[in-house]
C-alpha cells in the first residue's frame, strides 16, 4: 500500500510494508521523501493517516533536520566528518572496506582484551539495516559504512557485538554488561540518527 502526504510544503510517498509476522507498527523516515510504515496484514491506509498525524511533529523536525543535514553527491562522511570529494572519484564500498579492515581491528582488540570477550573472526559487508551483527559461533561482521561515524559511535558498536558472545539475546544482563563498558551506550545510540 503506498500513498503521498504533505509535509512541510513537500510532497512525501509513503509505503507501508505489511506481514503476517510482524507484531508491531514501525514508522521510519527513510530518507527526505520517503515514510515506511512495517506493519501487520490488518492495519488500513486510515491506521496509517492516524499514526502519521500522532507522529507529526517527530516527522517534522526529523524532516527539517534530513533536509540541512543531506549529503550533496559531492560529499561524504569519514569517522563522523564530512568531505568534499572534489574531482576525485571514489568507490566508496572499496574506501570504507578497506578502512573497515584497517581501523576495526584495532578497536576489537582494545575491547577484546578489556571485556575478555574474543571473536573467532571478523567480517565486514555493506548492510542496509544492522551496523553489526554476532553468530552462535562467536563470528562478529561489521556493517562497512560503520566508517562513516564518529569513533565514539563506532567503538559503542565494537562493545554492543562483543557483549553478543557472552549474551546472544538482549536481556538484562546484556544491557549491563554494555553499561559497564559503555556507560553513556543510550545517549550514542541516539547520535546515530544524525548519520542514517
């Protein structure tokens, strides 16, 4: 189901994603002209309408924010800076591979060694919606464009997926071991809006 709203004198598709799997309505801005709605088989195109308008002014500033913050096509972030690329062309899956390999490893180490939590091995692939992720056999991958931010973020990130080889879940104890490492982990997940 897709339809278009006005938002700040703009026009904006929505697309709502239904499954019969999904328990919970999520709402995203995805980008400056474009809302996704995951939602379950019965929610309706008025469920949509009404949960757009509760979320208005969250839509808004979100919106206003994208808008001074967009990248132009010349521009890109680097460790939580922007550059101008200027006539060069880069391959930017290549630059932040190969930065992924060299900058993350050390930062592995460095919580490594003070969680005595060790990966079996590392990976590093472009994903669109995890920054990392941590399997059964303890094999942590990094989401490339992890390059893009700030270290703070990127250490926060190093610490969550460590805490996934001892705690495979988010529970309690997953949280508090993230805390002890991490102790402003809240506040830094809510500077990743900033670079999404």
């Amino acid at each position: 189901m897709n339809f278009t709203i006005e938002l700040l004198n703009e026009k904006i598709d929505v697309k709502v994603i239904k499954r019969r799997t999904t328990k919970h309505t999520y709402l995203r801005l995805r980008s400056k002209n474009l809302i996704e709605i995951s939602t379950n088989i019965y929610f309706t195109k008025n469920d949509a309408k009404y949960l757009i308008e509760n979320k208005i002014e969250w839509l808004e500033k979100r919106l206003q924010f994208l808008k001074t913050n967009c990248l132009s096509s010349r521009e890109y972030y680097f460790l939580g800076t922007k550059y101008e690329m200027g006539n060069i062309k880069i391959d930017f899956d290549i630059f932040y591979k190969e930065k992924s390999k060299e900058i993350l490893p050390r930062i592995v180490d460095k919580y490594s060694n003070m969680m005595k939590l060790f990966p079996t091995k590392l990976k590093y692939r472009k994903n669109k919606r995890v920054w990392g992720s941590c399997n059964y056999k303890n094999e942590i991958n990094f989401n490339i464009n992890l390059m893009k931010l700030p270290m703070e973020l990127i250490e926060y990130v190093v610490i969550h997926e460590l805490a996934h080889i001892k705690h495979k879940n988010h529970s309690k104890k997953f949280w508090n071991l993230v805390e002890y490492y991490c102790e402003d982990y809240k506040k830094r997940e809510k500077l990743f809006r900033n670079f999404l």
